[in-house]
C-alpha cells in the first residue's frame, strides 16, 4: 500500500497495525491506536525499518525515531498523514 493523502487514518492505522503485526509475529487484534510501541517490545532495528517502510510509501522522509517521538500508534498515524499531506 502506498500511503497517499487520499487514505483515512482508519486505513493508515490498519496498515500500521497490520505491518507491526507481521513484523512482531503478533496477533494483529491485540494491537489497538492506543498501544504503546515500547509495550510491543518493537526493537531499534524493527524501528527503523517501520519508519523505512512508511517513508518508502508516503515518498517523504520520516524520522527513524518515529516509535520514540510518537509513542502510540494514534499519534504516529496522525504523524504519518501530516506527511503524506506535506
């Protein structure tokens, strides 16, 4: 999927979670807006690929600290659309 300003943040939440889920082997279902990344046990390496991925898909740069400085999935997504939108 690529992320464009034409997505909801429904849509961009659900491809996070679904990204976090694979990238984790977790069941997608416990993972909500509201998770907490540290709470996911996501590592530095897993972090950076993440902001990697989003970055590929919105065609913007996005900070490898995304999972540090947005530390839920609600607020990363809200970070993401603001840079789709650009």
């Amino acid at each position: 999927m690529s992320i464009s300003s034409t997505y909801t943040a429904s849509q961009v939440e659900d491809w996070m979670i679904d990204r976090l889920a694979a990238m984790l082997d977790i069941d997608p279902e416990t993972i909500s807006r509201d998770t907490v990344f540290s709470e996911l046990g996501i590592s530095s390496i897993q972090a950076i690929e993440l902001a990697t991925e989003i970055e590929d898909s919105v065609g913007r740069e996005i900070t490898p600290t995304l999972v540090y400085e947005y530390p839920t999935i609600g607020e990363a997504v809200s970070y993401v659309i603001a840079a789709s939108r650009g």
